[in-house]
C-alpha cells in the first residue's frame, strides 16, 4: 500500500512545506541511526547487527511551517525467506512515493557493495536522490572520495553529501538541504504526531533490539516480537510480550540457564520503555517456539509484514 492510502490532510499555514524522504540503503549503512539524528529521538533500532529494521517506519519531522517524512526502510538484503521477500516490497514502495531519496553508503565500504542498490534505483526512481556517505569518522579521505566519484557516474545525483551520523558530523547541513526541496503542501500528518507507528510497535522494536544486543549467531534473525497486550493505566503500563524463535534450542538460548539471559534482556527493555513512554512499566514476556515463521504467510500477516 503507498502511503497516499495511508495519510489524510490537514490544514497549514500558507506556503507550507510537507513532503516525504526515502532513507534507503544496505544492512548497517547508518539508516536507523540518521533517522534518530534527523529527529532527535530514537524511533529505529540501532545496533552494531545487520538488517535489524525490518519494517519500514516514518518518523515525522515537525516546524510551524514544515513538515518532513522520513521513511527508514530495511537493508536491501537478498531474498532468502519469504520475510526479506516482504521486507524488499516496503523498500521498492518507498522509491515510488518519495519527494527524495537519501542513498546512504558506507564510506568504510567498497563500492561494489552498494551494486544492488543501483539496480534497483535506476529501475524505480522517479525522485531527486540525494548521496550520503556515512561514517566519515572511520572511513580515509581516499575511500570516501573513491566512492563519491563512483556514485557519480553510477547513479548521476543531485548532491554527495559527506557525513557521521553517530557523531552528528554534517547532519545539520544534510537536513537543511532536505528542507530546501520539499514542495509546498499541507502536512500529511499531525503536527504532534512523531511516527506513524503505536505504541505497541515501538515496545516491540525496543524488546527486539535488546535480543539483537544480547545474543550471538543465529538468534536475533530467528526471533520475533508480538506484543499481545498493552494495558495504559494511569501510573504504569502493563506489556505482555511474546518472542517467537524457530527451534526448542533457541528458545532455551534466548531464556538462559535459570532464566538469566531473558531476565537480564527483559530488564534492559523495560528501563528502556520506562524512558521512551516517560512511565512506569510492568513487563511480561514469554518465548514459543513457531517453526519456519520467517517463511509463512499467514503468520508473517499476523506480525505486520506485507501491509
């Protein structure tokens, strides 16, 4: 679904500027992490890990006379379970109804890393693209020039930009360039509106990220989070969580011996909370084992892929 179907208009003030932002780029390019910069707030997961967004998440950027979409989309991964096939459907939408793409590539990079995404863009792109090479503050001088000139020839954009979103090097000049083309339009969303995702998306994501920092291999890319209640009451909020993993292992893995490395994960998520909702947070979760859930349909549906 584009995001035409999604939005509805609201009144602004003249001259008002919306229009929506497409971050793309591989697993672990600094998507995530230049969202959260861009807003001053942490609405993606961020982790050393690849391909940890697998939905594709807005995050709504607010002045009185703007307002700017961006979209994180996951990684472009190769299609090896029907989960990456649904992951690659938001990154392909995100092309078609953007008013700009920011391509972000790892300075620390080869180019040749970036190919699938040429690919891709130069069979979908129909928006300005803006170039951003990311982690400036590892990456030489030489590498990153290196693939600035090969962006150039390969994708011919409209600008290169030179960043570091984790030390917030160039991400001002970047979202002032950002603001200069969006069209003048009312807002899409409103104004105190973040995200276009609830609450409960959030709890999930956070959950979600803690199992990526806390567990090797396997694990993170076997295991999902379903919030199964989320229950507001005024001075506490009580999450009931569950975690899908594949196999009886991992779900002996993701517990712990005598329960240790859930309840140090479960610990670490609810503090977490506590700080994003600005509340109390009592915590539940529990792990089921559902086999091949990253290949099956209906179960993908139920956890809010392909939407």
């Amino acid at each position: 679904m584009g995001m035409s179907d999604e939005t509805h208009m609201i009144e602004g003030p003249e001259g008002h500027k919306a229009g929506f932002v497409s971050l793309l780029g591989r697993p672990n390019a600094g998507k995530s992490t230049l969202l959260n910069a861009f807003m001053g707030e942490k609405l993606s997961a961020v982790t050393y890990k690849a391909q940890t967004t697998r939905h594709r998440i807005f995050g709504i950027y607010n002045t009185d006379d703007e307002q700017i979409v961006f979209s994180d989309t996951p990684g472009v991964v190769e299609s090896a379970y029907e989960l990456h096939r649904l992951m690659m459907t938001s990154v392909r939408e995100s092309l078609e109804d953007a008013d700009l793409l920011l391509l972000l590539l790892d300075g620390t990079r080869p180019a040749a890393d970036a190919d699938p995404l040429v690919e891709l863009i130069a069979r979908k792109r129909e928006a300005p693209l803006y170039i951003v090479i990311n982690k400036t503050d590892k990456a030489t001088k030489a590498q990153t020039e290196e693939l600035a000139e090969w962006a150039k020839v390969a994708l011919s954009p409209e600008a290169v930009y030179m960043i570091s979103a984790t030390e917030n090097k160039g991400v001002a000049e970047l979202l002032e360039a950002v603001r200069a083309v969006m069209p003048v339009h009312p807002p899409y969303f409103d104004k105190d509106q973040l995200s276009d995702k609830t609450e409960r998306f959030f709890a999930s994501e956070i959950l979600r990220e803690k199992i990526f920092l806390n567990y090797r291999e396997e694990i993170p890319y076997a295991s999902e989070v379903v919030i199964e209640a989320f229950l507001e009451e005024e001075t506490i909020t009580r999450i009931r969580a569950e975690i899908f993993v594949e196999r009886p292992t991992q779900k002996g893995i993701l517990i712990g011996k005598g329960g240790e490395a859930m309840k140090k994960t479960a610990t670490e998520a609810r503090e977490e909370m506590e700080t994003f909702f600005g509340k109390k947070i009592f915590l539940e979760v529990f792990v089921k084992v559902k086999p091949d859930w990253r290949n099956e349909k209906n179960m993908l549906r139920r956890l809010g892929y392909g939407q």
